[in-house]
C-alpha cells in the first residue's frame, strides 16, 4: 500500500487510512460482517442440514470473538497507529488480527480439551489463520481504497470551495457598493451596517476551504446577504424567516447556504417584473436539520425573464454536503406550488 499523506475529516488530521475502530457503528458494521462470514463458511463446508446450527453457533461463536476483540485491540493502538505510515500501520493492523486469531483458536481448543499435536488442532489452527489473513487483508484493502476515495472527494470539495470563492458575481459587488454610495449621504448608519455585513461576506468567501463553519455562523452570513440585498432592491424583496430551535452549533461547510440564497435573488427575484418573496425555513426533527429555500418565479408570459445557469452551483453545493457528510447529506430542488424550493438535510449529532 503506497502511503497517503492526506487525511480524512474522520483520522483528526493524521495520515493513517484506519478507521475510528471505537465508534460504535463501525462496531456494529463488524459485527453483522462477522456475522455474514460464518454464516457463508458455515454453508460453503456444509454437505447437508445435520448439524448446520451447531456448526454455525461454533464458528459463530469464534469469528465473532476474533471481531470483537481484534476491534478491541485497533481502538486502543489508534493512536500508535496514527502515527505510522499507512503502508505500516496496515501490516500492523493485519498481524494483531493474525495473533488474535491465534489466541482465539488456542482458547477454543482448550476448553475443548484438544492436544495441540492432533490433526483436528492443527488443521484448525491452519484454518483459523489462514481465513484471517485472507479476510483481513481484503477489508484492510477496501478501507485503504475508502480512504484514496475521501481524499479525492476532499481534493474536488476544495477545488470547488475555490472556484466559489472567485465566483462572487462582479454586478453583486458592483450593486453593493452603489448601494453603499447612496446610503452614505442618506443613512450613514445603515451604510456603516451594509460595510459591515459586506465585509463578512467577503471574509467568509476568502477564508481556508478547510475552515469548518457552524449553522449559526452560515445563518448569520445568509441575513447579512439578504440585508444588503434588501437595501439594494428594496420593495422588491421580501424575505419571510420561519426557524424552529435549530442546533446553531451543528458544523457545516463554510459558505454552503449563502450561495443558495444568491441563486434565489439572482434567478428568482432579479427576473421578476414584480415584487417576489424567500421563504427561509428550518426544522430540526429526529437528528436531522432540514433547511428550505423556497423563491417566487417570474410569471412566465410577463417581462420577467427567467434566467439559465445555476446548475453548477447546485452541483457544487450537493458536491461539498457529500464529501463533508459523507454521502449523508441531500440537495434536493424542484418546483413546489409554483416556487423553486431547494431543500438542504444534514445529519446532527454528526462524527465522521
């Protein structure tokens, strides 16, 4: 295994391509997978039904001690682990399931009072350390393949965090900062509020892709957006808020939200021949966050013009949720009673 130097958002910033082996649904995973493994040896030894539960509850039984304590044994040397190369921590991982796998058919084969020095010991024995080997190399391949697959998704998510953060559309500014002109000899004060909510913008949108941000933090950068907006096209748009007790601290993505928010103005209020309306909501039920942003569209028949092209910051977005979430996150969009909805899930509590 060539070593990978890129971490992902699970290892805590080492190198190492293991995963968190004391999580408790990667616990879970090996034991169904455990599980899985005697039932197929179980079935691939078995000449006819006689006795198949028996065998199965005896390999069972010591398959599931050989998870068991193997993921034991990987919790506590994770952090030894961390600190070597992925190419050594593999070989590490794989001979501590070996000797467990040794240790594990020794006990069995003293509680059955069996010499060491018959052919039955032997050849389970032989057994017992040759499926481990053979299984456990394969699982440590395909978390290994896992593992270059996160770091290219990470590499694309920072990729796209860049091409956003240059994609702030020039008439936005353009439109700021005569917004900001004309409040400057109006309402100084207001003008002050508009530099202020501008300037967090543009500190968000230059900030490290790596940057982790909160739905608090995103929430308050999408108000700042929409205040600007406000002061720009005036009657124009109007914003309705409908937030539940949202968990503010949930971590996100910087710059998610606000992107789609720019799409709502851009393609749903800016075309509009008359005023138009986004509908902001949030709902936090069953570990799950769920955001909706909904905008009026321009009539069509009207001097309203839609307008093509949002696709890819969509796109962009879905990309950035998954990699960060881990496939556990949806962007889904659609029209909802004549309105363009975009409706963003993500899992709280979340942990890698």
């Amino acid at each position: 295994m060539a070593q990978a130097e890129t971490a992902n958002g699970g290892e805590s910033g080492t190198g190492s391509f293991l995963p968190n082996f004391c999580g408790i649904r990667m616990v879970f995973a090996l034991v169904i997978t455990a599980e899985l493994l005697a039932v197929l040896l179980t079935l691939a030894g078995a000449h006819s039904l006689n006795g198949f539960s028996t065998e199965l509850s005896m390999r069972s039984l010591m398959i599931q001690w050989i998870a068991l304590l193997g993921t034991a044994l990987l919790c506590l040397a994770r952090p030894r682990l961390a600190r070597l190369s992925s190419a050594m921590a593999g070989v590490a991982a794989w001979l501590l399931i070996l000797c467990v796998s040794l240790v594990t058919a020794l006990g069995a084969l003293w509680l059955l009072h069996e010499p060491l020095t018959s052919s039955r010991s032997l050849a389970l024995l032989v057994e017992s350390l040759a499926i481990s080997a053979i299984v456990t190399a394969l699982l440590l391949r395909y978390l290994y393949m896992q593992h270059l697959w996160r770091v290219q998704v990470e590499a694309e998510s920072e990729a796209r965090f860049q091409a956003l953060q240059s994609r702030i559309r020039p008439h936005f500014l353009f439109n700021s900062m005569n917004t900001i002109a004309n409040l400057t000899r109006a309402d100084p004060k207001l003008a002050e509020e508009v530099v202020q909510d501008l300037s967090d913008l543009f500190r968000a949108s230059l900030s490290d892709s790596q940057r982790r941000s909160t739905l608090g933090d995103e929430l308050d950068l999408v108000r700042g957006y929409l205040r600007i907006e406000s002061q720009r096209l005036g009657d124009r748009l109007r914003v309705v808020w409908d937030l539940e007790e949202l968990p503010e601290q949930a971590a996100l993505p910087a710059l998610i939200l606000q992107p789609l928010l720019e799409n709502a103005v851009y393609h749903g209020i800016e075309t509009s021949s008359g005023p138009g309306t986004i509908h902001v909501s949030g709902r936090y039920r069953r570990n799950r966050v769920n955001i909706s942003i909904r905008n009026t569209l321009p009539q069509r028949g009207t001097t309203g013009k839609r307008r093509e092209g949002n696709a890819m910051a969509l796109e962009n977005t879905r990309q950035r949720l998954q990699g960060f979430f881990h496939d556990e996150s949806q962007l889904t969009i659609g029209e909802v009673d004549g309105e363009y909805q975009v409706r963003v899930v993500f899992p709280y509590p979340w942990s890698p």
